[in-house]
C-alpha cells in the first residue's frame, strides 16, 4: 500500500468521506453523516482525516469539540464520533493510523482527552481501541443509539461503551510510540491465576455460547471477561444467541464499573477455536 493520511477540508473531499460511509455501513442512508454536516463541523474545530491508498480513499475518522459536565464545571474534549475502513483494508493498520494521527492533531488543540463509543462485542475494535490505542473505559450505555437501520446494528440493542483516550499519558504515549509496551497475551495473565468472570461452552452448533453465572465482585486487582472471537458471525448465524450475549455481557459490565473497576487491556487467542478477554483493572491503576 501507498498509504497516506491526509487532513479533509473541500467539500469535495467530504462527498468521498459520505460515500465512503455508505460502503462501510451500507443499509440505510438514514445513519450517514451528510458532507454539508462535516463542513460545517471541520470548519468549528471539528477534525476529519481520510486514508488514501494512492488516490484512493480507504478510511476516514471524524470527530469534533465537546464538553462533559465534571464536578460541576465543563471540561473540553475531542468527541470522536465516526471512523470507518473499507473490508478490504481491515486489519491491515489503517485505523491505528487514521487514529494516531488525530491524536496528533487533537493534541495540537490543546485538548487532552479523546471520547468515543463502540460496540463492547466487537473484538476487532476492542483491540485496536483497548489494547493497540491505550483507551479506558468504566462507561456502559444500554441501547446508546437506540434502533439504528444500518446492516452492522440492525435488529440488536446499541449497547456502547464510552472509552477515554487520555492524550499525554505515559500509558498513551507508549503505545503510539516507535518502540511500544511489550504484548502480553492471554497465557501472561492465565499465569497469574487471574480470575475469569464468566464461562463458556460451545452450543450444538459449534458456536461459543456464555454459561449462566452469577457476580460477585470483589476488589481483585485485575479480571477477565470473555466475548466472543467473531461477535458479527454469531448475529448471521444465531440471532438469538446474539442477543443472549448481549444481555450476558451487559449485566457484567455494569455490575463490575459499579464496584470500582475499568477495563484497561484486551487479549486475543487465535486458533481453530479463537478467544477474546477483556482486561479490568480495579480502581485507577493502569498499565
């Protein structure tokens, strides 16, 4: 690839990012950003970047400024609200760099937390967000977006967790850098003797499928929580099953940021038979 990343500021730049979305979230038209809105948004601050291959636009990240009412004053930040790769081009680093640079760029705003939202049970965000880019998160939103018409969210609550992206940390800083934390997989924390909040199984159909549990938190210092490897194929194939992990997973995330904790790591298994675990730190301890 001839990958660059290129600031969006024309309106005919816009109209690539808008059919680009429709690619990406193909279904309804309804859920697009329209270019006259990004405009508008790049032109008050906002930040919009695009992923060129050769001439080629293959990806794009959009957010804008925001404040959040904090101990009774506002605090500025970056609200992150949109990116998109094409399926060709995931998992091939376009996003991990579509977000470095608008933590550059942010950074340059003198603004110095990133927010966004993503679907807890997408593995694949959950890496690059968790585990690549350095965001936290203790916020879990039931059904944040309500019904959306788009073929990725159709017919499934939008349950969302609301990551923080802290700018200047060391934790940040380390993970962007040339010379990143060292990777530590699923077998580091298994060696730990690292509890594991929930159990699965595989159901008659060779999907993996939670078994019922009831929580109780402690303060352990660190937990883990399994979703499944390939969320998205779980909802083609079993809707139900889908929305049983939903449910499954939802309640175990609001009773553990309830008592303290935050989720500050993700590990991935591949194999025949992948897994995927989430990482929660208890109080504000993250490494």
């Amino acid at each position: 690839m001839r990958l660059t990343i290129r600031h969006l500021e024309s309106p005919e730049e816009m109209t690539s990012v808008e059919i680009l979305q429709k690619q990406v979230w193909s279904g309804s038209d309804i859920e697009i950003v329209p270019t006259h809105m990004l405009l508008s948004a790049v032109h008050g601050g906002g930040v919009l970047l695009g992923a060129y291959d050769g001439d080629v636009l293959v990806g794009f990240v959009f957010g804008f400024p925001g404040f959040e009412l904090k101990a009774d004053q506002m605090e500025l930040q970056h609200c992150s609200h949109m990116a998109g790769v094409l399926p060709d081009y995931r998992d091939s680093g376009v996003g991990f760099l579509l977000k470095r640079a608008q933590w550059q760029m942010v950074r340059r705003q003198g603004i110095e937390r990133i927010t966004w939202t993503y679907d807890p049970l997408q593995s694949r965000n959950a890496k690059l967000n968790i585990a690549k880019l350095g965001a936290v998160c203790n916020t879990y939103f039931p059904n944040y977006y309500g019904e959306l018409r788009d073929e990725i969210n159709q017919g499934m609550p939008t349950d969302r967790f609301q990551v923080d992206w802290w700018l200047n940390s060391s934790r940040v800083k380390r993970r962007l850098s040339k010379y990143p934390r060292k990777k530590l997989d699923l077998a580091h924390y298994l060696s730990a003797n690292i509890t594991r909040l929930n159990e699965t199984q595989l159901d008659p159909a060779g999907l993996i499928a939670p078994r019922p549990i009831e929580i109780s938190v402690s303060s352990e210092p660190l937990l883990l929580l399994e979703i499944p490897a390939d969320y998205p194929a779980i909802k083609t194939a079993d809707p139900v099953l889908a929305f049983e992990w939903r449910m499954h997973t939802r309640s175990i995330f609001q009773d553990v940021f309830a008592a303290g904790y935050l989720v500050t790591d993700f590990v991935y298994l591949p194999g025949s038979q992948p897994r995927s675990y989430y990482v929660l730190s208890y109080g504000e301890g993250t490494f």
